[in-house]
C-alpha cells in the first residue's frame, strides 16, 4: 500500500477519534519497518506514535496501558490474531478503534472484532463502506470520490458499485495541470454541496504526492468533520 493513502486513512480516524496516540503493534521485518517509517515521518508532528514488536501479552498490555492510545494498527496476520486475543480477553480493549493492516486478511477475517477495520491496498467501495460503519458506527449514504485521470477507471467502477449497494457517489476529478486547487475545490464542493458524509480519495501520483500532502491535504483534513480514505 502506498504511504500516502495510509497517512490520509490513519489521520482521518485520528482526527475523527480525537487521538493524541497511535501505537503500531507489528512484526520485525523490513517490510513492516518501512510502514513505520512512513507513518512515523507523515504522523508524528500531530500525532504521538508508539511503535512495538513483541507477541508478549504483558509486554503489549502494558504499553498500551502506559501510552493509553485512541487507535491501534497492527500489521501481521500472527499480530492481529494476537491483538483478538488480547481483546478477548481484556475486553475494555474493545474501546480502541483498530487499523488491520494486512493484504492477507479480509473484512471476512474480523470475527469478533469490534471497532476495528481492514486496510489491504485492494479495496472494494464495499469494504470502505464496511471500515466506516464499523470505526464510527454510521453507514455513509453519500460519498464523495476524488480521482485523477490515473484512476479514473477505479472512479467508474466505484460508481457503478454505488448504484449496486444504493449508495450515491460523487466524484470530482484533480486536475494534474493545477493540482493542489482543483483538490481544495473538489473537496469544498463535496462536503459543502453534496453533503457527502465520507470521501474517498484514490491513491495516485496526482491526488497524493510529497508534495501535496504537505501543502494541501494536511490543513484540509484538520477542518474536516468526516472519515477521508
């Protein structure tokens, strides 16, 4: 999964969960070393971030005793049936919305999790609709796409899905002459015109770049009210 549809995700929920703490509970590895990296260097100056490795119970009860953190991203197949565990059995755990990160496990693999969702980079507009009603308990009806000419085919095909799951979408294209406008007036567009009550932003080099991020989708997230995926 690209980085930077990861940070949109973790900072939507972070935002929307009001956190001041975001533990990343994962495997050694330098796949799962990167995904901290990443988070780490887009999340940090807003959000603290507790990384650990370990499948210690105790060890990871009491880090999150001592970081008491508002969400939990736990990358690993072994991890995350060791964080259902641990919810199992502490269930005032429950509590902490979840980010599953892991292509191998599937919104099907939940089970008797709860407040929790799965992030793979092979997402149905289904699943999304699934992540946001588990994480904030409200079925989104109107979303809202953004989408370049790159991804305009995923946009179609989200829209066509939408008609299926009677949902309504609207999409608004960026346009790559003049990003960094044409993402500030789509979304001013979808939230102040369409109502939507979720967006959904398609991961491409021109809707979320190094450079964008930064100058553009930070500061419109801080005054956004809804999930942005």
């Amino acid at each position: 999964m690209h980085k930077f549809f990861l940070f949109i995700s973790i900072l939507a929920c972070s935002l929307f969960s009001q956190s001041n703490s975001v533990l990343y509970l994962h495997p050694n590895g330098p796949r799962y070393k990167k995904t901290e990296m990443g988070i780490k260097s887009e999340l940090s100056k807003s959000v603290k971030i507790v990384s650990l490795v370990s499948k210690n119970e105790s060890e990871i009860k009491n880090s999150i005793d001592n970081s008491s953190p508002k969400i939990v991203i736990v990358s690993g197949v072994d991890m995350i049936k060791m964080w259902k565990k641990l919810q199992s059995k502490y269930p005032e755990l429950n509590q902490i919305s979840s980010i599953l990160l892991e292509s191998e496990f599937t919104e099907s693999d939940l089970g008797g999790f709860s407040n929790g969702c799965v992030i793979n980079s092979d997402i149905t507009l289904g699943q999304y609709i699934t992540s946001v009603n588990q994480l904030t308990g409200k079925k989104p009806k109107n979303i809202g796409i953004i989408y370049s000419s790159k991804s305009a085919k995923i946009a179609q095909a989200y829209q066509n899905e939408g008609i299926k799951l009677n949902v309504a979408v609207y999409d608004k294209q960026v346009i790559a002459s003049d990003p960094d406008a044409s993402i500030k007036s789509s979304v001013k567009n979808l939230t102040e015109i369409f109502n939507v009550d979720y967006i959904i932003v398609l991961d491409d080099p021109v809707t979320i770049n190094n450079q964008n991020v930064s100058t553009t989708w930070v500061s419109l997230l801080t005054g956004l009210s809804i999930p942005v995926a």
